[in-house]
C-alpha cells in the first residue's frame, strides 16, 4: 500500500468545547509574551492517548471495531487542567502544554488499555512513559524560555468528565489540523 492510501491518525481524550474556548483565549493572551512558532488551533485542543500514524484501510477497519468494543466497558472519569510545562530543552522547549489532574490513575489505564488494545493490530507502544498533556505551542522561537515563571502563568480552571474516545486524523497543512475520524462513547 503506498502511503497515498494512508491516513496519519491517533487516538485521543476530547477536551469539552468550552475549556478549549477558554484555552484559546488564554492563548490569545500569552502569544506575544510566550515567542512560540506554532500554537494550537483552538479545534485541535486534546490529551493523546496513542499516536498511529500511517494507517491503512484494513487497519482503520480494525481499530473502529475494537476501539467500538474497548469502550462499550469503559466508564467515565473526571479531568481538570492543572499547571503549564514544557518537553524539551529547559531554553528552547519543543513543547510548552498544559498539565492534566483529576483521576489521572484511570487515564493512564484507559492509555495502557487503548496502547494494548491497538497493538495486535500493528501499532506498538511507546518506549517513553506516558505524560497526558494538551499541548499549546511548538517550537520556542529564540533560546531564553524564562522556565521560572511557568509557576507564576494563571492556570485555566475546568474539570470535565472523560466519557468518550475519539479516533483523529491529521491533515498536514490544514487548519484544524485535526479531523475526527469516529467518536466512541464509554458503556455503548
């Protein structure tokens, strides 16, 4: 199959509309202050639970039917956001994302059942451990990130409750860049 016939696709918590609004706005704010490439499409707002990449029909085929039938089990959890950090170089951060509290134990379990779930399929698990994040910004522009006032950034309030999946598909050069394949709802 040439890659013409793939998608690039993950699997992903959906953050409610609302916070993403007010993520958004926060983003609005702290544009000019934080001097990031890229920041995040207030539609593309997520927590990753598993990056796929290349995906191909058969394979799509695959991962609706057992994504369908993970969630049929799955009951809902609460999420809130937390604090902001980075991943990368501490001076020029790759990332800079907002950090996720609430019932984080059954998070990383939906993760490892997804990641598990998914594998039989061809899709293996990460090496690194899994940090749920939502990510904000890519790519420090210049190399003085002042990482000390990341404490002092006025973190967005909101809790929701996780109760669905969703299977994304990325659209390099598009904005959104992030598509919704299929939603699975937890206990249906």
């Amino acid at each position: 199959m040439s890659q013409k016939d793939e998608r690039r696709t993950f699997v992903a918590v959906p953050v409610p509309t609302s916070l993403k609004k007010q993520l958004s706005a926060w983003i609005e704010e702290k544009r000019d202050e934080l001097s990031f490439r890229k920041w995040i499409h207030q539609q593309d707002i997520h927590i990753t639970l598993h990056f796929l990449g290349g995906t191909s029909s058969s394979q799509l085929e695959q991962i609706l039917n057992t994504l369908h039938d993970l969630c049929k089990k799955e009951v809902p959890f609460s999420l809130s956001v937390d604090r902001f950090g980075t991943f990368g170089n501490n001076k020029q951060p790759h990332i800079f994302w907002a950090g996720v509290a609430g019932e984080l134990d059954r998070l990383h379990q939906l993760q490892k059942r997804v990641t598990a779930a998914l594998q039989p399929i061809g899709f293996p698990a990460e090496i690194r451990p899994y940090h749920p994040h939502i990510t904000l910004a890519r790519k420090y522009a210049a190399d003085d990130f002042p990482q000390r006032s990341l404490s002092a950034l006025d973190v967005v309030s909101g809790s929701w409750t996780v109760d669905e999946i969703v299977l994304y598909e990325s659209i390099l050069g598009k904005e959104p860049m992030y598509h919704v394949v299929q939603t699975f709802p937890f206990g249906k």
